[in-house]
C-alpha cells in the first residue's frame, strides 16, 4: 500500500508541481475548472488504485452494453481452426 | 488557441507514425491466429474501412475549411447534440491513451521483466508523452519525423536479416477456411488500428490551408504505406512460423530473435522493443495532443496546452485500475473495442458527412463566413 501511494504522490506532485510552475496566472476559469475535474476523477482513480479494490470505471460501463454484441459477432465470425 | 501550423508531409507522416507506431508489433499475431494465411487481406479489408474514414474527414474538412470535428459538428447538428454525442468519443479517446501505453507495459512484463510492475513502464512513458505534447504539434512533427525514420530503419533491418528463414510455401493454402476468416480477422483490425484515423478529424486544420489538394495526397499516402508495411510484417511472420505464428501475440519480436548473420548480428529483438516503445510513444503523444484539442474545442477553452499534463495523469491512472489482468485485456481489445470504436467514432462520423452531403454548400459557406 505504501508503494502505490508513493506511486501516486510522484504522478500527482509531479504534474502539479510543473503545472503549478509553468501554468502560474496563465490559466482561465473554463480552463481551471476542466482542470479540476480532471483531477477529481483522477484522485477517485488513485484512492481505487491505493484501496486495491475495483471500483466503478469505463469498462463497467461499456462491457455490459457492448459486451453481448461484440462478444456474438466474435462468435459469429470466428473459425474453428481445429476441425 | 495559438495558430498552429504543420506542411502536408508532416501530417502525413503523424498519420503514418500514429496508425503504425504500436499496430506493427501487436497486431500480426492476434491477426494471424484470427485469419491464418489469409490475415493480409483482412489487412487490405479493413484498410478499404480506414480508406474510407479519411475520405470522410477529408469530404468533411473540404465543406468547412479550417475546422475541427467539433467546429463542424456544431454547425451540422447544434451545440446540445455536439456535446452529447461528443462524450461517447472522448470515453474511447481515454480508453487508447491508456491501452497503448499499457501494451507497451503488458509486452515488456510478458517479453523481459516479469517482476518488474506495470507502473515502472507506463508513468515514465505517459510523463515524457505529456511534455511532448505540451510542447506543441510543430515540435510533435518534427521530432516524429526522425523518429520515424529509425522505427523503420530498425523493422526493416530485422525483416531483411530474417529473409533466409522465410519459407514461401507457408503462405499457401490462403482460404482452407473459407472468407469467414478474413471477416474475424477484418474485425480486430478496423478496432484497431484503422478506425482510429477518425483521430485526425482534429489534426486536419493543422495542416497547411494552402495545400489542401498535397494534405490530402499525404494521408493517403500515408494510410496506404501503413496497411502496405502492416501486410509485409503479417506475411514475413507467416512464412517464418507458419500458423505457429498465431500463437504469438508479439511474432515480430519472436521473428528478431530468430534472425542471425555471420554469427556477429544475433539476438536483435530488443530492436523491435524499442521500436514498439518509439512508436506507442509516439501514438499516444498525439492521442494526448488530439484529446486535449477535442476537449479545448468542445468546452471553448483558450488554449489546449493547459489541459495536456492532466490528460496525461488520466491515461496512467487509468491504465492502473482499469487493467484487471491479460485476460479481460485480450479479450475487451479483440473483441469489444471494435465495436465500441464503430459506435462511437464511425457511426457519428457517418451521420455527420451524410449530414453535410444533404446540406446546401452555399447555406454552409454563408454561415462560415458569418462566423469568420
């Protein structure tokens, strides 16, 4: 657990630190804000990733509404190489 | 946002470096095990759909002169629609920034490292994408430019050494199967890479207004020379294994090691290595560079630059917890990411040339003009 929230502390510290450097009184508010949530769906992603659990994400979303289709083209398409 | 331009050949050697970079390495040997002997023309199949992708962008480009998918989004369909429909790219465009990198993390895990976490592979390469990206497409181009030329010096040196061990008689017979094999294996490849082209709907502008007719020769040129080397690699991986070949999900890297000249050059395949970090690094500095873009164009922002290092801190991230092991990662890359990259990248991008294909040319130069 220590490790991934040393993990977590280089890439966060890291892009802050230099944006914090290079982007200082450059930002606009639309910009701030984007910025922002930005970071808040990434910090959500990085108590998941120091929890170890698995949590929500993107492929929760699409595996059940592509899943069935994709998985019967596959089927629908693939050959038996066996036989 | 900052005017920046980029020549014609520069686009199209982004176009042949981005749609290249990492499919070289990765997609010969899942393709070959879909489509046996016959994997090239599922190459050239879905080749004809990534043809036809960039002949719509460019039909598109062509209507509105200097505008994104977005800007002309707006003008065909309204703002409301554009949003909506704008969000289920953006979830695929998150999605392959972080899946190139992670297959790049996946093959060095699988190839060398095994000890080594994937964390070690993906933070350096999304940090060093990130600053490239930052520092702006006419850097992106030109330093790409070079890159390129050693990413092909390399793969070419290693398919010319494996020459003495290619046996054409492996490619034969190239249908025992049957053309449902062609379709299998045409499936994987248009999820990857050739739907993808949809990418430069927002690179398009970039190019040089003046050369719209040279712009348009390059990329095709471009897609045209990728699906050429991508056939090449596929049928010297055949005559080498055989369908042996399929077995192998990085066949080219298996392919250098094979490769021995004079005893002096042995053991080559941390070319290919190299070769495959090059060009995912290259793809996803200019996936970043494209998602920053389609969020500045989509949310009205300034300048896209702003908003680069945090794109790159979601791709990692996200390569962290979404990756739940090689298995479901085979399986949502072979299997799911066609589809979902047809609905959310070639569907809207259909509805929007048809869109435009109905529409006045006059009503929609009046309006550019009123907006100019």
């Amino acid at each position: 657990m220590w490790e991934r929230i040393l993990v977590m502390v280089i890439a966060f510290g890291g892009v802050l630190v230099y944006d914090g450097i290079t982007l200082r009184k450059k930002v606009t508010a639309g910009e701030k804000a984007i910025y922002a949530i930005m970071l808040v769906i990434g910090l959500y992603m990085a108590m998941d990733y120091v929890a170890n659990q698995d949590w929500f994400d993107v492929y929760d979303l699409v595996e059940p509404v592509l899943g069935g289709v994709s998985k019967q083209i596959d089927n629908m398409l693939k050959v038996d190489w066996e036989s | 946002m900052n005017k920046t331009t980029i020549s014609h050949f520069q686009l199209g050697v982004l176009l042949f470096v981005f749609m290249t970079g990492s499919s070289i390495i990765n997609i010969p040997g899942p393709l070959i095990a879909r489509a046996g002997n016959a994997a090239w023309l599922s190459l050239m199949l879905s080749g004809a759909c990534g043809f036809l992708v960039l002949a719509m962008l460019l039909f598109l480009h062509n209507r509105f002169p200097g505008l994104t998918y977005i800007d002309y989004s707006r003008k065909l369909i309204g703002n409301t629609m554009t949003v909506i429909l704008g969000f289920l790219p953006l979830s695929f465009l998150f999605h392959m920034q972080s899946a190139i990198v992670v297959d790049v993390g996946l093959f060095m895990v699988s190839s060398m490292l095994r000890e080594t976490p994937l964390y070690a592979f993906t933070l350096p390469v999304f940090l060093i994408a990130g600053l490239t990206a930052r520092a702006g497409l006419e850097v992106i181009a030109r330093m790409f430019t070079l890159i390129m030329l050693l990413t092909a010096f390399s793969i070419s040196a290693v398919l010319l050494l494996a020459i003495p061990d290619f046996h054409p008689n492996m490619l034969l017979p190239v249908l025992p199967k049957g053309f449902k094999a062609v379709l299998h294996g045409a499936f994987l490849t248009f999820g990857f890479p050739y739907v993808e082209v949809f990418l430069f709907g927002m690179l398009i502008p970039f190019g040089v207004a003046q050369n719209q007719k040279k712009a348009s020769r390059a990329l095709y040129i471009a897609l045209g020379l990728n699906i050429f080397i991508l056939c090449i690699s596929t049928v010297s991986a055949i005559m080498v294994y055989g369908s042996y070949a399929g077995e192998r999900p990085y066949v080219l890297f298996a392919l250098a090691r094979l490769v021995e000249f004079q005893e002096i050059i042995q053991r080559i395949e941390s070319i290919i290595g190299m070769s495959l970090i090059l060009g995912s690094y290259m793809k996803v500095t200019i996936t970043i560079y494209v998602i920053s873009v389609y969020l500045s164009k989509m949310f009205m922002l300034k300048d896209n630059s702003k908003i680069i290092m945090p794109i790159a801190l979601f791709g990692f991230l996200m390569g962290l917890v979404a990756f739940d092991g090689s298995t479901q990662w085979a399986g949502l890359v072979a299997t799911v990411h066609p589809v979902w990259a047809g609905c959310v990248f070639f569907l809207p991008l259909v509805l929007l040339t048809v869109i435009a294909a109905f529409r006045k040319p006059g009503s929609t130069a009046n309006k550019n003009n009123a907006q100019k």
